[in-house]
C-alpha cells in the first residue's frame, strides 16, 4: 500500500459537491414539482 504525502492528497479530484450541484438539484425538485401541480391542478389559458 502507497502512502500519499501533502502535496498528492492535494491533487485529489472526485466526490465534491459544488455550489451547481447544489443549484441543479434545486432546480429539478421545482421543475418536478410544477410538472405534478400542472397535472393535479390544470390551469386554463384565458386568451
């Protein structure tokens, strides 16, 4: 088994979770949302 100094730890990319991730999760749960109140609560169109 390797053992990592400072500097390879550093270097290390993979499993962060980021602001856009944060704002992609969000987004989806309020697309989904408005797509199951469009169809439990169908609006007419007045025009």
């Amino acid at each position: 088994m390797k053992t990592l100094n400072e500097e390879k730890l550093k270097d290390i990319d993979g499993g962060s979770f980021t602001v856009w991730g944060a704002i992609a999760i969000v987004t989806g749960v309020i697309f989904i949302a408005g797509v199951l109140d469009g169809f439990t609560r169908p609006l007419t169109c007045n025009g």
